[in-house]
C-alpha cells in the first residue's frame, strides 16, 4: 500500500527541484516588487519601509527621461517586430526547401541567436565605429563615404541602429517558426491554385500568408516581448546616451535601482509589466481571430 502511494507522486519529485528554483527567483520576486512599488524604500533609509501609494507612479509619469524611455522602448519594439518578422518570412519562402544548400544557409542565418546579446553588442560597437568601423570604412570603399556616420552617438539614428543589431541577430528565429509553418502546408493547395491559373505572388497571398497565421501569432508575440524588455543592446552599446536619445525601460530601471531607489525602481518593472501584459494579449487576441483551420 505505501509503495502505491509513493509511486503515485513520485513523478511529482522531479518538478520539485524547478518548481522551488522557479519559487525562489521568479515568483517570490515579482510578488516581491509588486509589493515594494508602492513604497518608498531605498539603499539610504533601507531598514524604514514606508508605504507611499501612487507616489512612485505619478513621479514616473510626470519624469521626462521615463517618457522618452517609453518613446523608445516603443519604437524599438515595432522597429524591430516589422523588420524580423518580414525579413524572417522572405528568408522562410528563400530556404524552406531541404537541399544541403539551404541546410547551410539556415544554419549560417540562425547562427547569431547563438551568441550572447552582450557580445553582439561588442561586436557592433566595433562594426559602428565612425572612424574605422567596418561599416563606414565599406561606404567608403564603394564611393558613398557621404553616408558614413557616427551610428551610436547620433541622436537621430543612434535607436535606429541599435535596432537592426537586434534584426540582426533575431530575424534567424523566426525564419525557422516560418519554415516549420511552411513545411506543415499541404501542396495541394498550390497544385489546386496552379491549375486555376494563380500566379506565385498570388498563391503567397492567398494561401501561404493565412494559413501561416499561428507562425506569424507565434514570432509577432515573441518579437514584441523581446522588443519591450529589451535592455543589454542599449547597455552594451551607448548605455541610454546619447543625452537619453537611446534610454529604454530596461536601462531606466537599471539607473534607478543602481542610485539606491529601490522601491521606485519596482514600480518602473510593474509598469513595464503591465504594458508587456496588456499590448501582448491584446494583438495575440486580435491575431488569433484570423489564424485559419486547415
């Protein structure tokens, strides 16, 4: 009778160990910070815990650098979530085939994802160097030295910038949901449209993009997330400058919490939160209702 029992949650065991783990440093936490945000803790007072309201948030929300951090944060987000997701897809259409070719271009595209986001950054800060970065060095070479600039710590294009190093590095994820998705499509469909006399732009459009809708759901979801915490490019290339032309949510936060404002610095994460939260299940909602049965 207890060998019974201690075979019927015995399989329980096995989640013990990544259910504490995820306890310990993902839930406790969160709950942690939801808590702390409406108080006024700091490194200088850090045994008085006072409870404060709203404070916390009507300071963020009257604070220019929040707003601009905000401002950037957005825009790096639909930057980057237009750019990966259609660059992904023509890359999908381009390689989707098997052939040891494509084999080795999907593997050299995916590649990048690979490397930590702090060493991307390194890298491009040395591929942006105005001076003798390889990018500016290779316009020149071709005769467009006039297009050569100081990609970083021009206020114009420095979030720009930072931006394709994500496309850069992310864009190989969703070209493979894009391939698993165009694999997964029955040929019929295609052969039926080319017997009806469709041309391949119009099988794409007609076929191949709404039946692809839950790859889409899926890379648009993870782009937008990835795109609104995104936080070691900006660190690792300009740190919010130039003049807070590149500051986002993560790097705000960061400053914040390194000056000691404790409890100010929660309420930045709570409502980084809530933007993720609310703008992720409002398109994922939106997206779904035009994902078609096949």
């Amino acid at each position: 009778m207890r060998s019974r029992s201690m075979s019927r949650y015995y399989s329980a065991w096995f989640v013990m160990p990544a259910f504490i783990l995820f306890l310990v440093f993902f839930i406790l936490p969160n709950i942690a910070s939801f808590v702390l945000g409406f108080t006024d803790w700091s490194l200088f007072y850090f045994d008085d815990i006072r409870f404060n309201g709203l404070d916390n948030f009507e300071r963020l929300f009257t604070e220019a650098n929040f707003l601009t951090a905000i401002k950037n944060t957005f825009y790096f987000a639909i930057l980057t979530v237009i750019v990966k997701n259609v660059l992904g897809f023509l890359l999908a259409l381009l390689v989707h085939k098997p052939s040891r070719y494509n084999n080795y271009l999907r593997s050299v595209i995916f590649l990048p994802i690979t490397i930590s986001s702090i060493v991307v950054a390194i890298v491009f800060v040395a591929i942006y160097n105005p001076s003798n970065g390889i990018l500016n060095e290779g316009l020149r070479a071709v005769g467009l030295g006039g297009l050569a600039n100081d990609w970083l710590f021009d206020p114009k294009i420095a979030m720009t910038s930072i931006s394709f190093m994500e496309v850069w590095q992310w864009t190989g994820f969703n070209m493979c949901i894009f391939i698993a998705g165009l694999q997964s499509i029955s040929k019929e469909y295609y052969e039926a449209a080319s017997i009806d006399g469709a041309s391949k732009f119009k099988q794409t459009l007609h076929i191949t993009l709404p039946l692809l809708m839950q790859s889409i759901n899926i890379t648009v979801i993870f782009s937008i997330i990835s795109g609104l915490k995104v936080f070691a490019q900006v660190y690792g290339t300009t740190n919010g400058g130039p003049a807070d032309a590149t500051q986002v949510l993560g790097t705000f936060l960061y400053k914040s919490f390194g000056q000691g404002y404790l409890g100010y610095s929660s309420a930045v994460g709570l409502v980084t939160t809530a933007i993720i939260m609310i703008l992720t299940l409002g398109i994922l909602a939106f997206l779904r209702k035009r994902e078609v049965e096949y």
